[in-house]
C-alpha cells in the first residue's frame, strides 16, 4: 500500500525539555498539528527581558510497515511567528540519539581554531581574569571588537586547556623594553583586550622577546575560522512581490537570528584614514658578508641589520637558506624563521650541526621610511562578480604592505602579502594569490563570491617617494672627511676668513710626515684628497689612510680678510670693492622650481612649484654657479667681474628635468559602474616619461662675502676626533637606515640615529661609534679603525620624504577605506582634513551614507563600514573634472579633484557593538558564534522553497465546493475556529485548486481553509541585500505576504539493512568493517534477508554476539542489550515506541558453525531523520500573545 499523508509524521524525541540531556532517541508519539505547546512552552518574562535560546529534537518518520519510500524529503519552516523578536530555526545532526549538550556544542562551533594570532600573552593570566594583555610587533594587526580568539595551553596533550574569549575592548601602547642579548632597546606593542567572559582556568604566558616568540611551553593565542559545522535553514518574508518567470527573489534577510544579541554603541575617535604606512624598504642593492658562530636552535644569527623580504641567502658548508614570507627555507622545506626588521634569523633544526663554522651571508639591507598608500576599489557588481580577479599595481608594492579585502555572506575576509609574493588570509578557504614586485600585477582567488554591491578594497605601499641613497649621491668623492674652518673648527661653518687660491697646505703626522697642497682649483693632493672652499674658508680633508683620533692638523693657508655687503643687486651690482680674489664670492640665492607634467594624463602634481635657497660661488674664473638640490649638478646661474667687483645673475636658468626632489604626481582612477578601478596611484616626478623643470631667480638683491687680493699667511692646528660622511639630500627629507663599511668595519645606523660598528652576529649588539645629523644627510664617526682607506663601500640607506607640510608628498585625491568596526549608527560618520590649499574641512555623512561637502564628497556603507571619499574643488580647472554621479548625490555629475593631505585626514564615528549576555540564561555559550548571532540560512547550491499561504473563512456545507481562485496548490488545511485542525469530511483537488466538503458534521465554523502554492529551486546565489537567485523560474505569482524557506534535506527516507559481516570475534568497538578475522560460520543474506519495516527499524548498529553454539544476545550501540535469542528461532525484538519489530531475522539464514564470542554485524537505517529546532527570543516586550510557526515536511511517495 503506498505512503499516504497520515503516514509522515513529526516525532517527538525522547526528553522534549531544555536540560543536557534532553532530545535522545525517537518516540512513536507524534506531534500534533495546530495544539499549543507541542514542541515549545510558553515565553517566559525572563525569556523576554534577558534573550533565550530553546532546543528541541524531532524526527521526521515514514509509519508504514512496509519499506515504502519517501522520496525527496525536506523539511522547511513554511511561516515564521508573528512576533519579529522570536525566529525559529532548523538544523540537524543526522544521529538518532544525540542529546541537547551534544547538539549544543556542534552549535557553538560555527568558529574553531584558526591559525596562531601575531602575538602571544604577555606573562602569566589567572583564572578570573576579564582582560588579556598581548605582546606583538607595533605594526601588527589588532583583534577588533566583537573578535573571538581561542588561548591554548598544552595544545593536543591530554591535560590541555582550552577557551574561546571575546574582545569587547581593545586598545594598544607601543613601548619600549630592553633585550638583554643584544644590550639594547626595541619596541613592542602591548595590546589590552577585555573579554566577554572571565577566564575560566589559568593561563602560562611568556615574557617579552625582541624576536617576538612565546615560549614553547607558553598558551596559544590562536584566530578563529567559520568552521560551520551546522548548516541552518530558516524563513524570510519577501519584501516585494514575485512574479511568474522570474529567477530571483528579494528576501528581507539571508540570515537568520540564531542567538539573541543585545547592541550597545561604542565611540570611534580620531582614527587615520589609512594613507600613511611604515614598511622596510630596500636602502639598495644587495651586500654579502661574512659571519663567524655556531648557528644553532639555541643561538640566533644577527645579519647586522634590517632585511628586505625576499632578499636573504646564508650558506655554509654547501647548504644555502633563504627567506620566504618571514620562514627560513632549505631546499623547499621551513627550517625556521626571519625577523626582518630586526635582522634575526632563528633555526628550528640544526641544519648546519651544533658547532661553529664561516656563514657567507646576502641580503639587501633595508629602512622604515614613512610610505604613501596606492589605494583602490573594485566594485563588485552583477555583470563582473567573480572569485578570481587580476590588476596591475601602477606603483610596485613594498613587500608586506599589500591586502586585498573582500566582503563575502556579510563578513569582511582580507589576504595579506608575506613578503615572498604570495597573498593568503587567515585560513586557506578565505582564497589565495600573487603579486609581482616587478611589474605589479596581482592575481587574487578569493574563498567565495564578493558580496554585490560591495567592494574588493586594494591596499598597499608604494616606495616612489623615497630616494635610495646611493654611492652616486655622496659627497667629497665618496670617502670619509674632516672638515676645518679658518676659525680652526672641526666644522663645515664659514670660517673667519676666507682662503686664497693655492695658498693651502696642511700636514699631520702618521708613520711619518704626511701632507697635502691646494692645487688651485679647489682641491687637495698629496697624501689627502678633499676641496677647498676658498670663499669660506672651509677644507674637507680626506687622508689617504685614516690616521687615529686625536691626530693633530695643521694648515696653512692664504688668509685673505674677508668682506661683505649688503643688498648686494643681482643686476650690475657692485659689491663695494675693486680688486675682487678669485674664488672668493660667495651669497645664498631664492630660486623657484616650476615643475610641469607633459601630456594629456588627467593626473595631477602633489606641489607644481618649489621654493629654495642655493648657495653660489664663482669658480675662480668669473663665473658665478651653484650645484642643484634636485640632482647635484652645477648650474651656471651668472658672472662676476674680479677688477671692477660688478657681478650679475641670469634671469632665467637652465636646469635638467632630472630632480630626486621634485613633487609626486597623484592619478586617480575615474570610478564607474561595472566593475572599474577607483583609487589613485602615486608616481615620483622621476619615474615620468615627460616632464618639464624650469628655475628662475626669487630675489633681486643679496647679502654677498668675497675677499680682496691682500695677502696674509695664518696657520691653524686642530685635534680631529671626528670623521664626517655625507650624501646629498632632497630638502625637508631625512637619511635613515643607512649602512656601510670604512675600511674592515660595517657600519649601521640605529633608528635612534645613534651609530654602532661591527654589529655580533651573536647578539646583534655594536661598538657605539658616532651619530646620524639625518635631516643633513651627514654621518659623524668617532670610532674607525686607524690605517685604512677613507673610502665608503657598500653605503645603503634612504632619503625619507616629511609626513607633514605643503611640501609633504603625502597626498591624494581619493581615500578609500572600511572603518575598524562596523556597523555603524547611521549619521555618525564624520570625516575632516585639510586640503593642500590650506582649506580644512569637517563633514559629516547623512543617514542616507551621503557625504556631500563643498570640499569633500562621496558615501558610506554604515552596514559594512566601507567608505569612499572624493576630494574637489568646485572652483578648479575643468581638466581636473571627475565623474562623480555613481554617488547619488542630488545634483552632482562632474566636478574638479583636488589634493588632501593624507597624514590630516581623520574619520570620528560610532559603531554598534554587541553586549555579552550570561550563556546559562541563554542556553547556549554565543562566543564561538557571530557577534550579531546571525547565521547564513541561504546558501548557493543549497534548496529553498517559495511558499504563500492564502485564506478563506467560509461556513460550508456538504456538497460545497470553495473555489480557491489558483491552481496547482501544494497543500490545503482546514481549521476549525475553535483553532482544531480538521482532516476528514472534504476532498482537495490540488491541480484544479478546489476543495469538496462531504460531511460537514462537528464542525466550529465558520472554518478557514488554507491554500498553499509553492516553487522548490536550487540556489544560484544568495546576496547580503536579500536577492536570492534560482536555477529554474518561478510557476507562480508569489504576492504580498509571501515567504522564502531554506529547506533541510532528509533524503530519500525508507528503511533498510545497509551493512552485515561476521566477525570471529568482537571486542565491543562499533565500526563498519570486519576487524580481525571472519567467523567460520556465514549468515546467508542473500536467500534469507534481514527484514525491516519502515515503521519498527531504527538507525542503529547491531551485534549478535554468540553466547553458546547456538544462543546469543541482541546489542544496539545506543540501546544496549535488548534481547536474547538462538539459531533456531524468529529473532525480531520489538521497538517499544512503535509496537512492531526493530528486525526480524530468519533462522533458516544461520546455516551451522557458530562458536561463542562470534558476532553478526549489521546496521539498520530508519525511515526517520532527526530535525533539531531551535526557538530563539531577542530581548524585548512580547507584542503576539498567542503566536505560531509551521514546520513542514514535504516529499513524493510512488503513484498508486
């Protein structure tokens, strides 16, 4: 007989009550249809006031008993309450006699451990504790609020301890703490984070390290991941009606509430807006160098400074290491890892033995100069929605600065670079790629499909802004130097008189006498090379081989009385004296450099013009120059006239467009639907293709100095206990990280421009000797090692660009960046800055995420946190005209960008955060659960079901027929209105849409007839905006009031024996395969089956365990020993919650051989699935007071 309606049934489980135990094994005792209570009890007042979380397991059962099946099962919520403060929610297990503590956990573990955090707990924790302290690099990322963090003490061992805590405060602190090793200071960050929940147990944690390590011993602090192991399914209600043939619906949610959650707002303040960043940047080419230790797990190696990523070899006695992503790789496998920014490398494996030996080391040195950010946006829309995504970087990402950030089902993923090109998130599911550190491009694979209407949000660091401070940029030939004024100074100050032309000679005493001569033209031979500056009386003095400190100099030297005059007229001007000594004149001249991009490029310049102050001097042959800030060349800039003292000064100069100074040159992005690039790139005045560059006098008069031909001899003798290295400079720039040798010793300067030399490969720590003038670009040694050469080798360093001022290069016309927490109250984003003009600007956005300045303009997402700011300028040129109209801003289509100053631009907002609520009221702990407690109930791939539900209240008679005026019904129910469900007395034709009554006798009328009409889809993709999409049309017009469920899939459902095999022994382990040897004897499956009905068969494991030759027991894995039976007769135990026989098996399939302690494997599978459901109530006043849901379980059964 086939599956009638009355034979599918909710069942209940055997303890319907929130307790640990409750759920457990099925009952035969269906769950009545439309009586109060029947899964749930009322909701209680501290239900209401604190949230709740119910649990109850039910089972979908097929009675019949035969083995029928019931094809296609699901299971769905078909109406939600009425009360918009209480969901219900479906999930399953898919055991028969799990209980609520075990269903619990699986609950909880929507989060489970991800990788270890970039930090570790600083010192020890003590249970009770309701804050965590973490010990991580300054720069490292922080957890956010609303963040779940597991700590892990003994990690896999079996007294491990293990908690899952949430941040619900975080603040940080960068300070200072000394490493005794290296007998220096570093920094750190101590990050304070408070919890949700106190510890519960203490927690071992490490002291701080300079190489950022915990102790091996020490607690875990582990990221989660969203392990999902429970896939939920729920309802919505349609928020606009659906009509035939459309393939998509829109839905109020894609989640469901699945634990209650309490908001509270919490204050963002003064927070950068992302564009300014610190990352090592090569200071040059590579050095290779040798290092002496034993280079063991126990001992560090120290390179001697900061390490470019990617740039690291070390090999000794044929084995070479290099870096990868901060691990140090040999032959492909980790065998331990790299501190780039301090330039410690540690083993995990001795893989050069334990004793010492000669380490050749490579790498490229490297700094921490201040970085402008490349930033943009790709907007993820219909038509270019994609998981894999590629672009160009125009200007090349520092390593370790780039991350791609994509919004996926509601939640913010983001993909880091780790130095070696590769970028990866957290877990390996948020997605993968690669990015070239030569041409720029990058290549993404994201974990999932990008939320439409979001962004994919490009973040990273671009060098073009710095200088490489190079051998080609250092001053006195590229060697060490003393410089001595006529005022016998160790100084590069004007002395007190000037010098005459070949009138130098200074001596000094070494391995004997040494000495050196003016040549005439300005410079030293002899036993020292170096200049003389004749019109200040300055020699740079450079001995061919350093003689030690304390030597003593002495010059003599062509005095010359110097003079000076005032407002001296750069056109004609007479300096008040005839008779002029060549050489001589010297005056500082304002000049401005126009800088102008060639081209149609709508890119713009950070600054178009640069005023400074040059130092001239005439050559000894009448002509007046001076050497360029922006490339070190000379400029002929005039004349002067020895015999008559008349000097004049070109109007107009030439200059080359080469400038290492010159401005940065900002392009944005036109931001346009479909998928575009919106952002901006930097590119350095340097890296254009063409450019123009033009110099012109600022002033008309100067103070001048110059000496006449009047001779005097002076002598000078000087103690030198300083040597003096310097680069050329870019104005407002300073010199950090540079490094380099004076004869056999390595220099390196110290973020604290301290230098030391010769640093211990042990300890990293060097001999102090000297200091850093970094704005000057100057080098003062007061350590060298005597009797080798001046000469510079290897010097490394960069010239850092001002993070502050006009001439800033840090500047944009465009921001865009997700806020450290969200959401966001609406109306609570402000941003303010101030523009390069000067103009300063505070704007905050309308609760329509509008933000609409006269300087400022763009929108927010106050959901996500993700913004997009436009910087303008309504009164500028129109070639600077920027399409804004993607905004919606009432009236605003094209207008002019402008620059803002990044290191201004601050953003204040509040964002909502979630109160944590006590997990015993609950009934469930939420800290491994989303913040919000929502899950996704729609999935792509997934089943949903499209359902409507319509009424008419009618009194009927028999023989009436109610016409429900829509064809192809799925369902149709009858209550009485007294609320009793009624099942006899009429008739439905669900095609045609009609319903017959037959016998209308006991009826309370009048009654209502439920009509229902439903489409079952697969899932395309599901949207955070709600837009669901189908693989197949909608057959009906869905109107107001209708819903979208999820569905649970059961499967086809009907009973069955699965799996059997006999065993010669068991020793009471339950698996599906024979362990050890088969039993001689064989049950005959084949000709004697194992019967089951779907009515009486359970999911269960049996064992038949032979007592005697002949007589044996009957166990279930979950229900014991149930009976006791022999070869010779029926074995058909009976279930006690249906009446009739779990199975039955034949004694004719026994056969003969049994021997005691054989066993008769064999599982069964019920025509049942377990369907857990869960009852949540949010925090708030009842507003239904007698409120329902639907559960329904739908399937096909064969047709008769």
């Amino acid at each position: 007989m086939p599956i009638q309606s009355g034979d599918v049934k909710l069942l209940k489980s055997a303890v319907m009550a929130d307790v640990p135990e409750g759920g457990g094994a099925p009952t035969g005792n269906a769950i009545a249809d439309g009586v109060s209570n029947a899964i749930f009890p009322d909701i209680s007042e501290l239900d209401r006031a604190g949230g709740r979380v119910s649990l109850r397991k039910t089972f979908v059962g097929v009675q019949t008993d035969d083995t029928d099946t019931y094809f296609g099962g699901n299971v769905i919520v078909a109406d939600p309450p009425e009360d918009p403060r209480v969901s219900v929610t479906l999930f399953s297990t898919k055991s028969g006699f799990d209980t609520r503590a075990q269903a619990q956990v699986r609950v909880e573990s929507y989060l489970n451990k991800g990788p270890e955090w970039g930090g570790y707990l600083l010192e020890n924790h003590i249970a009770g504790q309701r804050v965590i302290q973490l010990f991580q690099r300054p720069e490292a990322q922080l957890p956010n609020v609303g963040q779940t963090l597991v700590l892990v003490e003994n990690e896999g061992a079996s007294d491990d301890k293990t908690q899952y805590v949430r941040a619900t405060k975080v603040s940080s602190v960068t300070r200072k703490f000394y490493d005794q090793q290296s007998n220096s200071d570093y920094n750190a960050g101590v990050v304070t984070v408070e919890l949700s929940d106190a510890l519960r147990t203490d927690f071992a944690g490490s002291s701080p390290t300079r190489s950022f390590t915990r102790a091996a011993t020490a607690t875990k602090v582990r990221d989660t991941v969203v392990a999902d192991a429970g896939t939920y399914v729920g309802v919505v209600p349609l928020t606009e009606p659906a009509s035939l043939g459309d393939f998509t619906v829109k839905a109020s949610s894609v989640f469901t509430q699945l634990v209650p959650s309490a908001q509270t707002e919490t204050p963002i303040s003064d927070v950068r807006a992302n564009g300014m960043s610190a990352a090592l940047v090569a200071t040059g080419a590579s050095i290779t160098t040798t290092l002496n230790l034993g280079f063991t797990t126990t001992q560090s190696l120290f390179v001697g400074g900061p390490i470019c990523p990617g740039s690291l070899a070390v090999t000794r006695s044929g084995i070479t290491l290099t870096d990868q992503g901060g691990r140090l790789m040999n032959a492909g496998s980790e065998v331990g890892t790299v501190d780039y920014d301090n330039g410690i490398l540690t083993l995990a494996a001795n893989v050069f033995g334990t004793g010492a030996g000669t380490h050749t080391v490579t790498f490229t040195p490297a700094a921490v100069p201040e970085l402008i950010s490349d930033q943009r946006a790709i907007l993820v829309m219909p038509e270019s929605r994609s998981q894999s995504y590629a672009f160009v970087m125009e200007d090349i990402p520092v390593r370790r600065t780039m991350s791609v950030s994509y919004l996926a089902q509601g939640r913010w993923y983001v993909l880091r670079d780790d130095g070696s090109g590769k970028l990866a998130g957290a877990d390996s599911a948020y997605g993968v790629g690669t990015v070239n550190y030569t041409t720029g491009s990058v290549v993404v694979t994201l974990g999932a499909l990008p939320d439409v209407g979001s962004a994919i949000v490009v973040q990273s660091f671009s060098e073009a802004t710095t200088v490489a401070a190079s051998n080609t940029l250092l001053l006195s030939g590229g060697r060490a130097f003393v410089p001595i004024n006529t005022s016998g100074q160790v100084s590069e100050e004007k002395g007190e008189k000037a010098i005459g032309i070949g009138g130098v000679i200074v001596k000094w005493d070494y391995g004997g006498l040494k000495q050196a001569t003016d040549d005439g033209a300005g410079n030293l031979t002899g036993d020292a090379t170096g200049t003389v500056d004749y019109s200040h009386g300055v020699l740079r003095i450079s001995p061919n081989v350093l003689p030690p400190a304390g030597t003593m100099f002495l010059i003599d030297a062509d005095g010359k009385a110097q003079r000076s005059a005032a407002s001296v007229s750069l056109s004609n001007g007479f300096l008040g004296e005839t008779n002029i000594e060549p050489g001589s004149v010297s005056f500082y001249l304002s000049v401005t450099f126009n800088y102008e991009r060639l081209g149609s490029n709508p890119g713009r310049l950070t600054f178009s013009a640069r005023s400074t102050s040059v130092h001239v001097k005439d050559n000894g042959q009448g002509v007046l120059s001076f050497k360029d800030p922006g490339n070190n060349y000379a400029v002929n800039c005039g004349s002067v006239d020895y015999a008559s003292g008349i000097i004049n000064v070109d109007s107009v100069l030439t200059v080359l467009s080469e400038d290492i100074a010159g401005p940065s040159y900002v392009i944005t992005a036109q931001p346009a639907v479909g998928g575009s690039l919106a952002g901006y790139w930097v590119t350095s005045w340097n890296k254009l293709g063409s450019r123009l560059r033009t110099c012109i006098p600022a002033n008309t008069a100067a103070f001048a100095y110059f000496s006449t031909t009047q001779a005097g001899t002076d002598s000078i003798s000087v103690q030198v206990n300083n040597y003096f290295l310097r680069t050329a400079m870019v104005p407002n720039y300073t010199l950090k990280g540079a490094m380099f040798t004076v004869g056999d010793w390595r220099y390196l300067q110290l973020p604290d421009n301290t230098v030391v030399h010769s640093p211990s490969p042990a300890t990293g720590g060097g001999t102090p000797a000297g200091s850093v003038l970094a704005a000057l670009g100057v080098v003062q040694l007061s350590v060298w090692n005597a009797g080798q050469s001046p000469v510079i080798g290897d010097w490394r360093g960069v010239i850092s660009p001002p993070s502050q001022g006009v001439e800033a290069p840090f500047t944009a016309s465009t921001s865009i960046l997700r806020t450290a927490a969200s959401p966001l109250r609406p109306g609570s984003f402000s941003v303010l800055g101030i523009m390069l003009d000067g103009t300063t600007f505070n704007v905050t956005a309308g609760v329509d995420g509008k933000i609409n300045g006269t300087r400022v303009k763009g929108r927010i997402d106050y959901e996500y946190g993700l913004v997009e700011i436009y910087f303008v300028n309504p009164d500028g040129p129109a070639e600077r005209n920027l399409d804004l109209s993607h905004l919606g801003i009432t009236g605003l289509t094209t207008i002019p960008s402008d620059l803002v100053m990044l290191n201004s631009l601050r953003y204040n907002a509040v964002s909502f955060s979630y109160l944590p609520l006590d997990a015993d009221l609950l009934g469930i702990d939420p800290v491994r659960l989303p913040s919000d407690g929502r899950v996704p109930i729609f999935r792509a791939g997934g089943f949903a079901v499209v359902g409507h539900t319509g009424k008419i209240t009618a009194t009927v008679a028999n023989g009436q027929t109610i016409d429900c005026a829509r064809v192809r019904l799925s369902r149709v129910r009858v209550v009485g209105s007294d609320g009793a469900v009624i099942n006899t007395g009429y008739t439905a034709d669900l095609e045609a849409g009609t319903v017959t009554f037959s016998n209308v006798s006991g009826y309370a009328q009048p009654v209502t007839i439920e009509h229902r009409i439903e489409d079952m889809a697969v899932v395309r993709e599901a949207l955070i905006n709600g837009e669901i999409a189908f693989t197949r049309a909608l057959t009906h017009q869905y109107p107001a009031g209708s819903f979208v469920s999820s569905a649970l899939i059961t499967g086809d459902l009907f009973a069955r024996n699965s799996t059997t095999f006999d065993q010669a022994s068991w020793d009471g382990s339950w698996q599906d395969s024979i362990k050890g040897g088969a039993a001689t004897a064989t049950y005959n499956l084949a000709q004697y089956p194992i019967a089951v009905s779907n009515r009486g068969a359970i999911t269960e494991r049996w064992a038949i365990r032979f007592t005697g030759t002949t007589a044996f027991d009957v166990i279930g894995e979950n229900v014991g020993v149930i009976a006791s039976g022999n070869t010779t007769t029926v074995c058909a135990p009976i279930n006690p919650a249906t009446g009739v026989p779990y199975f039955s098996v034949d004694p004719l399939g026994w056969g003969a051989g049994w021997a005691v302690g054989n066993v008769l494997r064999f599982n069964t599978v019920g025509a049942m699935f377990p369907v857990w459901v869960v009852r949540t109530v949010q925090q708030g006043p009842e507003t239904v007071p007698d409120d329902q849901f639907t559960l329904l379980v739908r399937g096909d059964v064969d047709t008769p």
